[in-house]
C-alpha cells in the first residue's frame, strides 16, 4: 500500500512538472509572437503613411463606407495591436517579484502621463472623427512605450528595416523626380509639377524632395534622423555580417535623409552625432586601431559622400537661397503661424482651444493658416500654461536624471551609456523647434517615434542586445 502511494505520489509529481513545463513553454510562444508582431507593426507603421489604405488594408476583414471621416478597410495587419497586448499581458504573468511591471522613472512617465491625461479631458467628444484619431494615437503611444520598457524587445532589425526600404523609396522617388507606383504601399502620386507636392527650386527648375512612403519630405527627414542615431549607437557593439547588415541600412538610411531636403532633420541629426561624439570622447579612453576603423568607414561612406557633392547646389539652396519664391514663402508662412500661435495663446492661456483644434483657431484669425510649426507653441495654444509646463517637464527630464546620476556613479561610465538615450533626443528637440514631426499626436507615425524615442530613455534600445542593459543604465532612477 505504501509502494503504491509513492508511485502515485511520483506520478502527481511528473505530471505537476509536465504541465508547468507546457504552461512555460505556451508563454514562451506567446511572447514571441507579441514579440514578432511589435516588430512587424513598427515596420509597417513606419513606411505607411495612412491606416486608411496600404498594408494595413490588405486581407480585409472589415470595410466601413464612414469611419473618422472618410471610408476605412480594416485589414488583417489591423490584429498585430493585439498581438503585442497579448504578449506584454503575458510578460506580466510571467514576471514575478517588485519587477514584474515597469512603467519607467517618475520624471518621465509623470509628464507623459500628464500630457496624455490632459489631452484626452480636452478632446471634444462631440466630434467622433477628432476623438478616433486621437484617442488611437495615445493608446498607440503608450503600447509602444509600455512594450519596450516591460518586454526590451530585439529592435534593431526592424529599425534597419525601415531605415533600408524608406532610404531605397526616397533615392528612386529623387532619381526619378516622380512616384515608383507604390500606391498599394500607400506611397502618394508624385511629381514636381503636382500641387501640392513640396519642391525645392535650383539649376532653374523645380525639383521634387524626397517623400519615401511618408507625407511629407519633413516627415520622412525627422523619421531617418531619429532612426539613424538609434541604431547608429549600436553599431559598435557587434561585428561581422550583423555590424556590415546595420551599416548598410544605415547608408541608405542616411541618403534617403540627405534627399528630404529638409533643414531641420539635418541640423537635428547633426546635433544628435555631436551630443553622441562629445559623450562618447568623453566617457572612453584612447583604443588601439581607432585609425583604422575611421579608415573603414570613410571607405563605406564614399558613395554617400558622392551623393551629396553631386547634388550640393541643391542643399545650399536650402539654407543660402532663402530670398527664392518657394524658400521665401515657406518662411514667411512659418513666421506668420507662429504670430498666430502667440495670439491664440493670450486669448486663452490657462485652457488653450483644445486638442487637435488649433487650425480652426488660427483659421478664425486668417483662412490661409496652417499648424504652427512649433511643438511648444502648439501644445500651449491646445492645451494652455499647465500643458507647457508638462511639455518643459518632459523635455528636461533626462538631463535631470543624468545630473542626478553623476552624483553617485562614476561620470565616464554614465556619459557612455547616457549618449545612446540623449543623442536621439537631442535631435528630437531640434526638429520639434522647427516642427511637429517628433511629437506625440501629429500623425500615427509620430506617434510610433515618439514612443520610440521616450521609451529609448528608459530602456536604450541600442544596449538591448547585449548585456549592458542588465549592468547599468545611466539615466535609470527608481521607477514607478
């Protein structure tokens, strides 16, 4: 009777393990596919440039004749938002202990949270189409922050990705001075001569910039920009046919921003590699055979560098040709949005006019004005004073973690790993100065990068796949 109670008892145990076993094993899986499913949505969120067509509207499941203001095909890829929640749900089953959720350091989570609370109480309700849209673009926003704090997801060969299809996109559109016939990818019609479309005006002729499967040239600039400086910060951290893989993505990422033309893309990557190079030749002593990697990548950089020789003229005539009718025009209109802005904000400072109605306000004023092309300007005029100040709290956070690091760690260990997470902030502050191309609710993209780059402060997508992200992160502060 005893044997046979051990062999039960035996039996009880074997199957107690076999089944928890099964139960880590459907985790595991469920976790990667929320893992394959974030990368797949970040690909596809990055080169379409609407969800209303595109690959978010190939395999429909549904169709709808009216939704949010024009007619709407909800494809299969409209599921891979729930993928993601299914795996970051499952992460946090998984976990166990004061770890098990992650919502980041109360310097930045607080204003982000702030902005979105304020948001959502100052959206009118009334209009469905304003309430969609933007009510989407936060719950987007924060599964991509939420996902990479909690998850740490491998990101680098989606962000490569969208680096290499967006820089061979933009140099076809530039060669060709038209559209590739991507339209099932939601690539717009393109041609210099179509209105609407953004030129540039050199060797006496309009020239068409850039768009890649992005709106606007401005847009697709800010997107490579900010994705070059994340993985740029990468590199050095692998070797052989991964670092070859990255560096290549990263060329045609480079081309592709080169060919937007846009002004403030260019002067905010260049402000991001400055903050990286600063922080990097501070925080690491002299290595041996530094020479010859320079020597390499000036050799991988030459086709690059005959890229923009070749096409010189039209780079200096965004910056010293600013008396031309097409420059003089976008500069003037960009001063008088910012008057506008000023005006609306001292006719209502404390409640501003509202998310997603500032156009309205300004077109009260005058029929022909646009968005203001100012991210603080924008979200005092919709959100009034208590938005701006939550703005400036979230701006400055991460140089107040960093300074409040430098007191109990060592300060060249703390620039090392810092430079991978303000580098690209940096260079997100330069273009929301000149336009609203990094900020949280302009478009469904924006959004993405956005997130992308909070996230980034939180958990530095450059040092995920390797082990320092386990040993320090320098702007890392208790978290919520």
């Amino acid at each position: 009777m005893t044997r046979e109670r051990v062999e039960v008892g035996h039996a009880g145990d074997s199957l107690s393990r076999a089944t928890a076993s099964s139960s880590i094993t459907t985790l595991r899986f469920i976790r990667l596919v929320g893992e394959v499913a974030f990368g797949l949505l970040l690909v596809l969120g990055l080169i379409t440039p609407s969800w209303r067509y595109g690959p978010f509207a190939w395999l429909p499941l549904w169709r709808y004749q009216e939704l949010a203001g024009g007619p709407m095909t909800v494809g299969v890829a409209n599921l891979l938002p729930l993928l993601v929640v299914a795996g970051l749900t499952t992460g946090w089953l998984a976990r166990h202990g004061r770890n098990r959720w992650r919502w980041g350091p109360a310097a930045v989570v607080l204003p982000l949270l702030g902005l979105t609370i304020a948001g959502l109480l100052n959206v009118d309700y009334h209009n469905f189409r304003l309430a969609f849209i933007y009510g989407g673009m936060f719950a987007l926003s924060w599964l991509v922050y939420l996902y990479v704090v909690n998850e740490r997801p491998r990101l680098l060969p989606a962000l490569a990705a969208i680096l290499a299809i967006q820089g061979v996109v933009a140099i076809g559109q530039f060669v060709n001075q038209r559209d590739l016939g991507l339209g099932f990818l939601g690539e717009l019609p393109l041609h210099p001569l179509l209105e609407g479309n953004s030129v540039l005006w050199a060797r006496g002729r309009p020239w068409l910039r850039a768009y890649g499967l992005t709106a606007h040239p401005n847009l697709l600039g800010a997107m490579l920009a900010a994705l070059l400086l994340l993985v740029l910060t990468a590199l050095g951290r692998f070797r052989g046919a991964r670092r070859a893989g990255l560096a290549a993505a990263a060329l045609l990422g480079a081309a592709g921003l080169f060919l937007s033309f846009s002004r403030a893309s260019w002067l905010a990557f260049a402000a991001g590699l400055g903050v990286w190079w600063l922080m990097a030749r501070f925080s690491r002593p002299r290595e041996s055979g530094r020479q010859r990697v320079r020597r390499r990548w000036a050799l991988a950089a030459v086709p690059l560098l005959l890229l923009i020789i070749a096409y010189r003229d039209l780079a200096f005539s965004r910056f010293f040709a600013l008396d031309s009718p097409i420059e003089a025009t976008s500069i003037n209109q960009r001063l008088h949005d910012a008057a506008l802005a000023l005006e609306i904000i001292g006719d209502r400072p404390l409640t501003g006019v509202g998310l997603g109605n500032y156009v309205d306000a300004a077109e009260r004023l005058d029929a022909d004005a646009a968005r203001v092309h100012n991210v603080g300007l924008l979200v005092t005029a919709e959100l009034g004073l208590p938005g701006l100040l939550l703005w400036a709290a979230l701006m400055v956070a991460p140089f107040w973690l960093l300074v409040r690091k430098r007191g109990n760690a060592d300060a060249r260990f703390a620039f090392r790993h810092a430079a991978a997470q303000l580098a690209p902030w940096v260079a997100m502050l330069v273009v929301n100065t000149f336009d609203t191309m990094l900020w949280l609710n302009s478009n469904w993209q924006t959004s993405i990068l956005f997130a992308l780059l909070v996230a980034n402060l939180v958990q530095p997508i450059a040092q995920i796949e390797t082990a320092d992200y386990t040993a320090f992160n320098a702007l890392e502060s208790p978290s919520m």
